[in-house]
C-alpha cells in the first residue's frame, strides 16, 4: 500500500511540476513572438508564473527577446521533474544531459501540438472566436514564414505547417528523444 501512495504521490507532483514548467514555456515562447499582452490567455500565464519570474528579473537580465528568468526558471523546473520521475537525485552530469534532452523534446513536442490545433483551425474556419485562435497562429508564425518562402500554398492548400510537423518528427527521432 505504501509503494501504491508513493508511486501515485510521485506521478503527481512529476505532472504537475512539469505543467508549471510548460506555462514559463508558455510565456517564454508568447514574449518571443511579441504575443498580445491584452489578451486573457497571456494574462493567464503572467499571473500563474509571475511569483517566480519576478524576483529573478531582478538579478538576470534579458537577453535580446529571450527572458532569461523565465528560461531559468523553466529549465530547473525540468529538471526537478526529471529527478522525480527518476525517483531519486541523479548525478549532476546525467541530470544536465537529461534536462537538456527535456528541455529540446518539450519544445518540439509543444510545436507539434500547437501545428496540429493550427491545422484544425483552418479546417474549421475563420469565424471562430476564442483567445487562443490568435496566440495559435502567432505562435506557429516563425516556425511556418521560412517554410513558406520556399513552399507556396498550391490551389488555396497551404502544406507549411505538414512540411513543419514532418521536420519536428524527423528532428525528435533524429536525436533519440
């Protein structure tokens, strides 16, 4: 019974560690972009990483757009969810390995999703209105213009985001994650 508490306590704080680490992902990514600020989602996620970031603003500075707090913070978060899922501290070489390896397959795999919610948005039409829609398109925006330049839509289809999800798929599978 014991085991059962502390398998099922384990995969607790391990998701919920790793969502909190997704929302500075979150805002790390709507800050690049220059996201709408105004917009509820955003709010959403300034207010719920805002305890953390705030006070290491004070101490790192920006780097260009990339918040270096905000990187910080998401980068020890996965590793702390690392070492949960571990079920013990690992060694400082295979946590930096391992955070790393996190840190590049949480990117890529937000990619794919937010690629995919954008595909279905188009599918769906343009009269759709939620705060979202708009963060969806800005986001996948630098991701799809270089594809864009070299893949013009044919017949109204535009395969850039196809072309996008191909490449994160190669690039997942390329480097083991």
């Amino acid at each position: 019974m014991s085991g059962n508490f502390t398998n099922a306590l384990s995969y607790l704080l391990h998701t919920l560690v790793t969502f909190y680490g997704l929302l500075f992902l979150l805002r790390l990514l709507l800050q690049m972009v220059r996201a709408d600020y105004h917009n509820p989602i955003c709010q959403f996620v300034i207010k719920l990483t805002d305890p953390l970031v705030m006070p290491l603003r004070r101490v790192l500075p920006a780097i260009g757009r990339l918040d270096s707090a905000c990187a910080l913070v998401f980068i020890l978060l996965s590793a702390i969810a690392l070492n949960i899922k571990a079920g013990r501290v690992l060694p400082a070489d295979i946590t930096a390995i391992g955070t790393l390896r996190l840190v590049i397959y949480s990117v890529l795999s937000f990619y794919t999703v937010v690629l995919i919610a954008q595909i279905l948005l188009s599918w769906l039409g343009q009269n759709l209105r939620h705060p979202i829609i708009p963060l969806i398109f800005k986001l996948t925006d630098p991701v799809l213009r270089p594809i864009r330049q070299w893949v013009k839509p044919m017949s109204g289809l535009d395969f850039s985001p196809l072309i996008a999800l191909l490449a994160i798929q190669f690039l997942i599978r390329l480097l083991g994650l």
